[in-house]
C-alpha cells in the first residue's frame, strides 16, 4: 500500500492504461475460446455467399457453316476464362468459372430448345448466346429472368428493364455507318442481301432505312439461306437491277461464295459488307479478284489505327497463345462479356441475376477492367446495349485479325 501511494501521478497515468489494456485483451481472449468475437462475427455477415464453381451456359455454332464464330468465341472464352480463375480471389466472388458449351450445328432456330433443357437441368449464373440466335432465345431467357448477354447485335431483343444484355455494338449501328458512308459517297441506287435469320434481317433493315434517309433508293432485297450453295441465280438478278451499290449481310461459307459467285459472273457493282461479312475472314475463302475494292462496316476494335484497345486484346491473345486466325472482333466479343459478367457479379456482390442487372444498369459510366470495345459498357437502365465506335475498313488480307481502314470512305 505505501508503494501504491507513493507512486507519481504520471505513473498511475501510465498503470492506469496499462490495467486498460489488459483487461481489453482479457475479454478478447474470452469471446475467442467461448464464442466467436466481434471481428469474426461481422466479416462472417458482410461475406458474400455463392456455390462453387460459377456455371455459365454458352450455346452457339461450334459445327456446320458458321463454325469459325464458335472457334473464335471458343478460343478466347478459354484464354479469358483461365485467365480469370488464376487471380488470387478467383474469378467471381472467390470461386472460379465453369463454362459448358452446348452446339447448335449453325442451326439457329435450334437454341431455344437448347436453352431450354439446360436451364431445366441446372442453373447457371450466366448464359451466352454466341451465334446467331438471340432473337430466338431472348424472350425466353427475359421470361425466366436469366442473366444473359447476346452476340447477334439485334438491339431488340435486349430491352432495358430485362436481364438481356447486347455486347455486339456491330449490328444495326454498323448497318446505319454504312449507308450513311455510301451516302457521302454519292451512290444512289443499293440493293440488299442478307441471311434468312432475324440478325440478318434487322440488319438488311437498318442499311434500307438508312439509306433512304439519305435519299438513296433500294432497288431490290435479297434473303439467302445460309446454307445456300448455288448463287448464280442471284448475280444474275443483282446484275439486272441496275444497282450500283449492293449491302450484303453473309457470315463465313456463304459469304466466300458470294463473293465468288460475284467474281465468276461478272457483277461489277461496289459491294460493302456488313457485321456479317465483317467477322469472316473473306480472303482465306476466295481470291483477292473477288473482293478487289470492296468494302466492310463494323466495330474500331477490327479495324487497324481506328481503336485504342484493340494493342491490349493482341497482346493478350498473343500471350495466352491463342492463334488470331478469324476477325479481331469475334475475340473481342466473348472478351467482353466475361470481362463484364465478372466485374458485375463482383459489385454486386451477387451472382443473382437482379442483382447484377441493377449494378450494371447503375455503373454503365464506370471502366470495366479487361474492356475490349471500349472503356464502359454504356448500359442503363434504358439502355442495354454496349455502345462502341464504328468504322469504314477495306477487304484485304487480315493482320493480327484487323481489316485496313479505308481512308476515303472515313470521312
């Protein structure tokens, strides 16, 4: 006791904050063998939860005519997906991606039906149609509520509100570029011809309405099959119409053929391509006097000097030994969607569909990391279509999977 108090004030300071943080210690202690403590108890409330591994449903044309699209979204959903699971907290909310790809056969009319059973037997947080059947599948996927991207650039078939998003900004927009280039050019009379698939469609539209806009005329309109063969019979109708310009919306096989069919009938008329013609790699189907001074519309990405991104994907590929043997574009696409699936479930802190809408609808300004076509997805919640910058680009040979830009019709 007389030590006590002959102690200074300054020390019993100094004691007083040591007693303090013992006891402190003391309780901690406690709550750790007797329960869980106050630390623990709210990084346990704040964790998100979510089954491992994260399902994502991919149906598209991995066989049949319009295979080189599946190769391409197959090849890049592998580097970027392998890429994503290797970050130390994984791709999505500590779990990593397991993708099953489900095939069409390049029959598009199929993948509602696909769709169907796969959702039926399983679920998955995401689904991504990457040929040309999302005008097919969308409502369906509306109607259950789906987290969904789509690939066939049909604005329409992604309305806001839904959890249809499109990541294809190539499609109409790339239609409605083109005529209005060929507008500046001075053309006058245009036909159309297009694939018998709604993306082809809508597409075939869009240049038609464009044009007229600009006071051109559309003399003639054209629906190929896609399993077309025989094409003669339409040169010699495109070659009596008097076009001087023809749109023509044809992906992979068919699209080779018609520029050859052009060639071997002697159809002198300016062609300019759009997404579909765009995203084949045409010189490797026919030879260079098929295609000799025609054109293509699509997304910067594909086109060399016209996007900033476009060094970034390259590299990236190049690295992950993905060989660039089809369009730049048709990488950047699947790119995109992960990129964008990933860092919206992460926000969200969710892999529930909602959830994730209303971050992405709220965050459509903010970068996306990994963001091919652009910096930010342009999505809100009146808008869910991915916005990107167009260009006018020449047919010849592909480098590192980019067309030339034309210089003349990029005014």
């Amino acid at each position: 006791m007389r030590l006590l108090a002959g102690r200074s004030p300054a020390l019993e300071k100094r004691w007083s904050r040591k007693q303090r943080s013992m006891i402190a210690l003391s309780v901690v202690a406690i709550s750790a063998v007797g329960g869980t403590s106050a630390v623990s108890m709210s990084s346990a409330a704040t964790k998100p939860k979510t089954t491992c591994p994260v399902k994502v449903l991919i149906v598209g044309s991995f066989t049949g005519s319009t295979a080189p699209n599946g190769n391409a979204v197959r090849a890049m959903v592998t580097a970027k997906v392998k890429k994503l699971n290797r970050q130390k907290n994984k791709a999505v909310l500590g779990c990593p991606i397991e993708v099953k790809y489900v095939d069409d056969g390049s029959v598009p009319t199929k993948d509602l039906d696909l769709v169907r059973t796969e959702l039926a037997t399983d679920k998955y947080a995401m689904v991504y149609i990457a040929g040309f059947g999302g005008a097919v599948v969308s409502p369906y996927l509306q109607q259950q509520k789906q987290l969904s991207f789509i690939a066939d650039g049909v604005v329409t078939t992604n309305p806001p509100g839904t959890t249809v998003y499109g990541v294809n900004p190539g499609g109409i927009y790339g239609a409605d570029k083109a005529a209005r280039a060929m507008i500046r050019a001075k053309f006058k009379k245009a036909s159309v011809v297009v694939n018998n698939t709604e993306t082809g469609i809508a597409q075939g539209n869009a240049f038609a309405n464009s044009f007229k806009r600009g006071r051109g005329t559309i003399v003639s309109t054209e629906i190929v099959p896609t399993t077309a063969t025989n094409l003669q019979p339409l040169i010699a109708r495109l070659k009596s119409s008097g076009s001087e310009l023809i749109f023509v919306n044809l992906f992979g096989t068919v699209a080779g053929q018609f520029f050859k069919a052009k060639a071997d009938g002697g159809l002198t008329s300016k062609i300019i391509g759009g997404a579909s013609v765009f995203g084949t790699n045409v010189p490797t189907l026919v030879e260079p006097s098929a295609y000799q001074g025609d054109l293509v519309s699509g997304p910067a990405i594909g086109i060399r000097g016209a996007s900033k991104t476009a060094k970034t994907l390259i590299k990236t590929l190049k690295k992950d030994k993905v060989k660039i043997d089809q369009q730049l574009w048709l990488y950047a696409l699947p790119n995109d969607i992960f990129s964008i699936f990933a860092w919206g479930a992460n926000g969200a802190r969710s892999v529930d569909s909602e959830k994730i809408k209303a971050y992405l609808d709220r965050n459509g300004k903010k970068p996306v990391p990994g963001l091919a076509q652009g910096r930010t997805t342009g999505f809100s919640s009146r808008r869910h279509q991915m916005a990107a910058p167009f260009s006018v680009a020449d047919i010849k040979p592909l480098v590192d999977g980019q067309w030339p830009v034309s210089k003349r019709y990029n005014k």
